[in-house]
C-alpha cells in the first residue's frame, strides 16, 4: 500500500476504533477526553487580526472598517 | 448520548469551550429566527476528536430590521462581526449570498459563520434539523444522513469524508439513508 493509502486507512482506522470507545463509555466519560483537545487547540489558537483571518480565508472583498 | 426519535437526541457530554461559544451564540438567534448548524462541528458535538476554527449555521433570509436586532444584542452580549462594522454592508453580504463570521469581541477563533438560505437544499436542511439537548441548552443540528451525504458526495475533501465516516459509524445509518439525500441533492443540481 502506497504511504497516503496507508495514511488514510490509519487515519480511518483510529475513526472507527474512537466511535467504538464512545459507544463502550458514557458521554461524561469520552467527553473529557475530547475536550483536552479542542480546549487546548482553542486555547493556543492564533488570533490574527480581522484583516489577516480573512484575507487566509480568502473573504477579504472589501476593507474592514 | 440518547437518541429519543429521528428529531431528538439527549446529550450528557462535558461541554467544552467551543460548546459554550455555540451556545451562547444560538440563544441570540434563536430569538429571532430558526436555525441549523451544519457540517464540522455536527460531528464534533458527537464526539469526533478533531479541531475547529469556525461553525457554519444557516439561518433563512430575514428582513434588515430583524437583523439589525440581532447584530445589536450579539453586540451587546460580547461578539463583534469579523467582517464590517457597518450593519447595512453586513446585511448586503448576506443577501448576496456571503457568509459573515460572528466571533468574541476582538479574537477571530473561534467563530459562527453565518448564511441565509439560498435553495431547496438549504431549506430542507432547516426543515429537517434535529434537536439536541445539551446539558446547557438546545441546539438545532442537521439530519446526520443529508450531513454524510453532503460531506461524502458535494465536499469531498479528506476531512469532510473522515466526519462523514465517523457519524455514518457513530449513527449507524445506512448506505440506503445516505442515498436517499444523494439522490435528494442530485436532483438539485448539487452534485
């Protein structure tokens, strides 16, 4: 199997093994372990200026005032 | 997680930061106008472990003076709008059929991108939300089956498809579900 085959059946793979702890454990439970990770991803986020976001969006049509 | 029908689910998760920006964020809206949130953070409210910058909600088009009203309270509630300060150039983006992006007074991430319904698509999609009780409130979500079909067949890219795998896993739903709304979006000139 080529190297991004074999990443996306990995990648697919852990999918498919991480719904299976959610259906093996509570919502209290698995939860927790999910939010270490969107927490910490919002937490250490950049914030660009408005100008910056869109423009890496590609949505800046006109200035911000 | 309890699913109680087609139309509600019971969930008992820890809400997370993200979670509490929705919330906040709904209970505005949801004064004014119906709503659903659509594509990424669906699957995240379930439990997929990836991260989000923004979540997209669909709201159908509503006059300027309702708008104003909402622009007015979201600002007085700590949200600014990414995009224009100015409510008339806010409320023209939308009618053209842009997206405009609600965040936190002075940060971009995380935030709501907001559009009017454009089609039949887009209004089925309202029509056919589900509501999920959370521990601090509602919010209303698409079907899962239209939100895999869309992902699987209109998005496509390789996170798009990985949502969609997790929920199609997540819900059990079956190819023939997912078909249907293949179908529903072909149809529509959608695919």
């Amino acid at each position: 199997m080529a190297e991004p085959e074999l990443n996306k059946k990995q990648r697919e793979d852990f999918i498919v093994q991480w719904v299976n702890f959610i259906k093996s454990h509570s919502d209290e439970e698995w939860s927790k372990q999910q939010n270490i990770l969107i927490n910490s991803q919002l937490k250490s986020a950049h914030q660009f200026t408005r100008e910056e976001y869109l423009k890496f969006k590609q949505e800046l049509n006109n200035p911000v005032d | 997680m309890e699913v109680i029908d087609e139309k509600n689910i019971i969930l008992k998760r820890e809400l997370n930061e993200l979670d509490l920006f929705v919330l906040k964020f709904v209970k505005i809206i949801e004064r004014y106008t119906p709503y659903v949130i659509i594509s990424g953070y669906v699957s995240l409210l379930f439990g997929r472990s990836r991260g989000t910058e923004d979540v997209d909600l669909f709201i159908p088009i509503i006059d300027k003076i309702k708008f104003n009203q909402i622009y007015s309270e979201l600002k007085l509630a700590g949200f600014w709008a990414i995009n224009a300060d100015d409510e008339e150039e806010l409320y023209s983006m939308l009618k053209e059929g842009l997206a405009i992006r609600f965040a936190e007074k002075n940060k971009v991430i995380p935030n709501m991108e907001v559009k009017f319904t454009k089609d039949i698509i887009d209004y089925l999609t309202l029509e056919e939300k589900i509501s999920v009780r959370t521990k601090q409130g509602e919010l209303f979500i698409s079907n899962i089956a239209f939100q895999i079909a869309y992902k699987r067949f209109i998005l496509l890219s390789q996170k798009d498809i990985e949502d969609a795998l997790f929920l199609q896993k997540m819900f059990d739903i079956t190819e023939e579900k997912i078909n249907k709304y293949k179908r529903i979006l072909k149809e529509h000139g959608r695919t």
